[in-house]
C-alpha cells in the first residue's frame, strides 16, 4: 500500500455559545484536516485543532507544514509504517505537535480500513465507552448554575468548572453548584493556571463539603514547584494539563511526585502514537491519566475517544470540545447518549466520505 494523494483544509467553526477561561475568551476555533489516499482506494481522516496560547501554532503554520514538509514526504510512503513516519516528521517539525497528531490520525484511520476494524480495537479494546465532564466556562454565578442545569437536562453528570480569575466568585460557584445539584453529580475543577499556591490550599478548603474530585492545572505551566507545592498541601487529586507537553515532561512531572494525575491531549503530544508512550510513564508512575482535549471537530475528538477505550489506566475523559461547535462537518462520528460517548464500530475511525 502506498499514499498517492493527499488534500489538506482549514475551516474556522464559530461556537454556538462563546466562553472564558482564566487567559482568554474562545468565541471560534480554527480546524484544519487532512485526507490521505493510498493506491488501493483506502482513504485516511485527520484533524488538527491549533492553538497559540496551548501548542504554539496557528490554522495558517498548519497548512504551511503540510505544504512544505508533509505532502511532500508522504507520497509513496506505506501508511503501516507509521513509527518510522513518526519518527521522521517529528524531526522536521518540530514544536508542531497538532500537525503531528493531524497526520497520526489520518494514518491510524488507514489501517483501521484495511483491517477492517476501529482503531480502539487495534489499540486494546479495553471498553466500549466512556463517560465525559461537560464544560462550564468563567460565568457569573447565575449563570453558572443556570448553564448546569442545562447540561444535567442533557444527561451529563459529571460537571467541569472553569475558573482562575477570582477564587472567592469560584468558591460560591462550586458551593452552590452542589447545593443545587446534590451528591450524585461529579464535579471537576479547572483554574487553567490562574491561581498562586496559597488560592489553590484555599478554594479546595473552602469547597471540601462540595466535593471536589480534581484541581486541574491551578498554577503556572511553567513553575511546576508551585505545582508540586500544591499536590503536597491539599487532600484533592491535582493535575497537571498546560505542564505536559511532551514525554519528557510526563517523565519529569511523575517521576518527581509533582502531581497526581496528567491529562493528554493528542494536539499538545503529537496524536495517539505519542500519547500511548506518555501514557505508560504515567502507568509506570502511578498517575491516573484522563484524556482531553481542545475545540475540535468531532473528527479530533473520535481520535481521542478510540485512544481512551484502549488503555485501562485512562480513568477519565473531558471529550466535549465538539458539542458546541455550529456546522461541525464530522458532527456524526462520536456518539452521546446521557453523557456517556461512544465510538463508531466502522473501521478506522468511522468516516467514510468521499
């Protein structure tokens, strides 16, 4: 089998309902896929969803990459030599992580074609589905609960809270979230790097009898000591999102006892590939591991979705970047049904256009 062809595309995909968290306001997302075709008309999808603030790129450095290194190198190339492929573009693009995950995807999708099986199976098959948080961005209280209400008559019932920017307004929103909401629903909180150590021991002694099940990401990506300050001092599993890049920080993050648990996304690590080796140094290490993500199409989001059905050490997911995308093309690929998610059992990923 060999890649003959290849297309790449950016589509900017406007959220029905804009929302905050502690470093920006996010009112559209910029995704950019790929389309692989192989000289036995197997066809491979992928996505990359760029951020600036989170993985340094852009829709415009995305599509610039596949034109000058990855359509290039691609051509006649075997998908089923996807490690040698990795290894070779990483060289050539580096710090472009989402391009990586991009073309991991598109390759993954390949061989789940031809082999006639989604890519979950490929990986282990580990379980079928998943539940996933739902996210609440920086609100006012008001609307915080009001937005809760709303994914609850959904059927979500795990909640994700973002905050960041004043401790006290979060306090009041975690508190009578649960006043409202009871005991039966989780409840996560994100202060995307918005708190010094001293608000993180607060907010999580001022919410103990709200049940807080994780603090994600409360300090600065890049003091992980206060990180480690924060994990020591407070009872609530801390962990880290912004701090993981790459293996060597999983490596560094677990092996120094500065969290608790990591969270990967395939945009920030460079897709599955990676990931799976970021995972087994958290397995290794003792950490439990969720799987994230960006504002992706539902095409990025089935990636992450198959890569967390596969590994029995990945407790968690917070694959929600696609429900409020408007006009998302792939919006089919992943199921939900009363906040659970779950895959195609098509091969490969589950799209099948032409």
């Amino acid at each position: 089998m060999k890649i003959v062809s290849l297309e790449c595309w950016a589509e900017e995909l406007k959220l029905q309902e804009p929302y905050i968290i502690a470093y920006e306001e996010i009112d559209v997302s910029v995704n950019v896929f790929i389309k692989i075709n192989t000289d036995n008309s197997f066809t491979g999808w992928g996505c990359a969803a760029p951020d600036m603030e989170v993985t340094g790129e852009s829709g415009e450095t995305v599509i610039k990459a596949f034109q000058t290194v990855v359509e290039p190198y691609l051509k006649g190339k075997d998908p089923f030599t996807y490690s040698l492929i990795q290894e070779e573009l990483r060289r050539e693009l580096k710090h472009q992580p989402s391009v990586l995950a991009m073309v991991d995807m598109a390759l993954y999708d390949i061989i789940g074609k031809k082999t006639k099986e989604p890519v979950y199976r490929l990986l282990g098959g580990y379980r079928k589905s998943i539940p996933t948080s739902i996210t609440i961005g920086i609100l006012p209280v008001k609307e915080t609960l009001e937005m809760a209400k709303k994914f609850l008559s959904q059927g979500f019932f795990i909640l994700k809270i973002k905050g960041g920017q004043n401790v006290e307004v979060d306090i009041e929103r975690v508190i009578r979230i649960r006043e409202m909401v009871g005991e039966t629903i989780e409840m996560r909180f994100d202060a995307n790097q918005g708190y010094d150590v001293n608000q993180s021991v607060q907010f999580i002694e001022k919410t103990k009898a709200s049940i807080v099940e994780l603090l994600e990401q409360p300090t600065c990506k890049s003091e992980d000591d206060l990180l480690k300050q924060v994990t020591n001092k407070i009872s609530v599993p801390v962990m880290a999102d912004e701090s993981l890049m790459t293996l060597k920080d999983v490596f560094h993050l677990t092996s120094g006892g500065f969290t608790d648990m990591i969270n990967i996304k395939l945009m920030k690590v460079g897709g599955i590939s990676e990931a799976m080796r970021i995972n087994a140094v958290a397995l290794a290490g003792n950490v439990e591991t969720m799987v994230g993500c960006m504002d992706e199409s539902a095409m990025g989001i089935a990636a992450g979705l198959h890569f967390a059905l596969a590994r029995p050490n990945i407790l968690y997911a917070d694959l929600d970047g696609h429900f409020d995308l408007i006009d998302d093309p792939f919006s089919t690929m992943v199921i939900c049904k009363d906040g659970v998610l779950y895959p195609s059992d098509s091969p490969g990923f589950g799209w099948h256009a032409n």
